[in-house]
C-alpha cells in the first residue's frame, strides 16, 4: 500500500466530516431557553430556577426561562414541538405530557415521536392537603365528611390532565363525591384553597411546601408509597387505608424530534453534572424533589410506562377531554 497515493483521495472526504464534527464542539453558541408549562411558583418553574445557574456554569451560555402555562401543558409541549431542533429550546416535560396522550383525543404533537428525550431529572410526591377550616386531621376523617355530605367538598386541580385533576380515583376508591375545581396552574388552585374558596387539593409537594409548613394548609397524605423526607409525620394513602392510590410525579428536559444525537449527549452530560452537584441536591431535596439523573432512553422510558400506566386509570374512568 503506498500511502501517498490514498492522500489526495482521502483530501475531498474530510472536508465533508468537518462541519458536523464543527457543528457539535460550537454549541452550544448562543443562550439556551427552557420552556416552562406552568406559571412562576409551580413546581416546574421551580425546578427550572433552581437548575438554571448551575447548567450555565456547565455550558458556558445563559440559561432563560419562558412560562407558557395553560392548556393542561399542552401549550408549552407544541411550542417546543414545533421549535427548530437545535438544541436551543427545551421543554421542561412532566408526566403531564404522558397523561394527555390518553386524556386528549386530539393533540398536535405525540409524547413519544415529537421529542427527543434529556434527562429525568426528578421524582417528587404528591400531596393531598386542605384549608385548615375543613374538619379533617386524615385521609378517613374527610372520607367521612365525603360521604355525609355528598358534593359539598371541592378539590383544587392545578390543570386539566394533571395528577391533581386524576383525583377522581380518590373518588372512585373510597365511593365519595366531590367537586373537582381546575385552574391553570398550580399558584391560583393554592390560593383559592388558602382562601377557603375551594377545601382541598392534590399537588406537587414543592409549592404547597411553604404553606403546610405555616399552618395554612393541613397535609393529610402524601401519593409516594413511602412517606416523604420533606413531611415526615404525613402518612401516606396506603398507610390510611386506600393501597392502590399510590403514584409520583416526574419532571425531566426533552428537545424537539431531530435534534442531533451530539448535542443530546452534551445536554445529558451537561444536566448530570449539575445533578450531580451536592448543594443542588441538597436543595433539590429540600423541595421534596428526588433527584433522578440517566441515559435519555432512561427518560423515554418513564414517558413510555407513563403512557401505558396513565392510559389504564383514563380508560378505566372514562375520562376525556376534547
């Protein structure tokens, strides 16, 4: 093999290798936007904030954040859907984007085709907590109030599609009849429940935090099927006699479909690192945030069995929305 004679030939082919190799080691170049689909003060807005500085360290380029709250998520998920696949808008997903692949019959992006999954960055509880003004230190003890009084209770939802909205399966396991009050994020629902304008409320433990711990709202359990570090003395609904009413939230970063498998993995790495760090951790955790972390196929699966598993509770409750 004489060597100098495969040099000319090799010459054209690195010119075409270059500007994808380019490509990967600029970005990122510019500042990278997270959508949010809730208002400031929701749980996902929360972990966005929290994360921001450290990923920017990590990546050398600011991190903004733009609130697109309403649609039960949905509006936020198409905006980023539809966003050039760069690497320069990402959505903070929830299991909201799982549970409205079942709840919606018509949605202009599909969970599982339209993203090109990050990272899962948290799990997190739910909590069920009311106005202090409701008579009840337990699940059971509004259970009881439930049933004697059959429609005069009413339970914030923080959105269509929510966990919180799915509380018809408290419903329908203990055979009580409340009213369900939907908002568009979680701020409005809390303040209505602070404001005795709606009794309870079933949400992310982050934003309810703050009030529990002042005594504006009593937590009588938590969905997690063991009891939370952030609330330590709140039982959890298995433990209060209801088994099958056991769940977590999730929340992790997803790109718009097509996004190139290089800035993926910078982005992965990039999001690791930062969960990775022990001052984020700690206050991550002081949120009752669980951080996660992993491979984006770790993360497609959790969408995946979240479909599957959100999709069961939908059918079985003959829950749909237009």
């Amino acid at each position: 093999m004489h060597l100098p004679r495969l040099i000319p030939l090799l010459v054209p082919f690195a010119g075409l290798i270059a500007p994808a190799a380019g490509h990967a080691q600029t970005y990122p170049s510019k500042p990278i936007q997270i959508v949010v689909p809730a208002a400031p003060g929701g749980s996902p807005d929360i972990l966005a904030r929290l994360l921001a500085p450290s990923l920017a360290a990590q990546l050398g380029q600011p991190i903004t954040i733009e609130n697109r709250p309403g649609g039960a998520g949905n509006i936020a998920s198409q905006h980023v859907a539809r966003a050039a696949p760069d690497g320069y808008t990402l959505l903070l997903a929830t299991d909201i984007i799982s549970i409205n692949q079942s709840l919606f019959t018509k949605l202009p992006f599909d969970a599982r085709t339209s993203f090109a999954p990050i990272v899962h960055a948290i799990s997190s509880p739910q909590v069920f907590a009311v106005n202090p003004a409701v008579p009840a230190r337990s699940v059971q003890e509004f259970l009881k109030l439930a049933k004697a009084a059959p429609g005069k209770y009413s339970l914030a939802s923080p959105a269509i599609g929510t966990t919180g909205q799915l509380g018809v399966l408290l419903q329908s396991q203990a055979a009580i009849e409340v009213k369900p009050v939907v908002y568009r994020s979680a701020q409005p629902a809390l303040t209505d429940v602070l404001g005795a304008h709606a009794d309870g409320i079933i949400v992310t433990i982050a934003p309810a935090l703050p009030f529990i711990r002042e005594g504006r709202l009593r937590a009588l359990a938590v969905s997690t099927a063991r009891r939370s570090a952030a609330l330590p003395d709140v039982p959890t609904f298995a433990e209060q006699g209801l088994p099958d009413f056991v769940f977590d939230s999730w929340q992790g970063f997803v790109a718009p479909a097509g996004t190139s498998p290089e800035i993926i993995d910078r982005l992965n790495r990039a999001f690791n690192a930062v969960l990775r760090e022990p001052e984020i951790r700690r206050q991550l955790q002081a949120q009752a945030f669980d951080p996660a972390g992993g491979s984006p196929d770790a993360l497609r699966k959790v969408i995946d069995d979240g479909i599957v598993n959100w999709g069961k509770v939908i059918r079985a409750h003959d829950i749909r929305v237009e």
